[in-house]
C-alpha cells in the first residue's frame, strides 16, 4: 500500500473508531490481470506486519513516470475473501 494511503486510512479509521479493511485483488500476472482471489486484512493487522523499508512501488492510478513510495505486508498474512 502507498504512504499517502497509510496515513489516510489510519486518520479515517481514528476519526470514526471503526475497523477499517484493506482488500486487494490478486492477479495472475501483470500482462493478463486475470483475477486469482481477493484478498482482505484487518488494517491495524496490517500495519503491525509491514516492515520499516519503504519501497517504489508501481504507478498504481498514477502517470505512468511516477515511483510511489510503498510498504509491504507478506501475502501470507492476508485471509482469501469468498465472494459468491
């Protein structure tokens, strides 16, 4: 998850005392974007598990130059959602 996306859920999620998700969508790669699973952890999880690197990440809905600084959560510590 970008940085700027941290702190803006983190405020949100203070602000109303609510639980706050981040759900991603898994794909099979980044040529064909074929949906593997959708993916979901608790966001304070989350944020216990990210490590102090911070990472570019990819252009996301970014211009296609632009580098995001990005933090990382090991895939395994996300639960696969069952959406029927």
């Amino acid at each position: 998850m970008d940085t700027r996306r941290i702190i803006s859920l983190a405020k949100l999620s203070n602000a109303f005392s609510l639980p706050v998700y981040y759900v991603i969508r898994e794909i099979n790669n980044q040529h064909e974007r074929r949906l593997k699973a959708w993916r979901v952890i608790n966001f304070d999880k989350f944020i216990e598990r990210i490590g102090a690197k911070t990472v570019l990440g990819g252009t996301g809905m970014m211009p296609t130059e632009a580098e995001v600084p990005t933090k990382l959560c090991p895939e395994h510590f996300f639960k696969v959602l069952n959406v029927e």
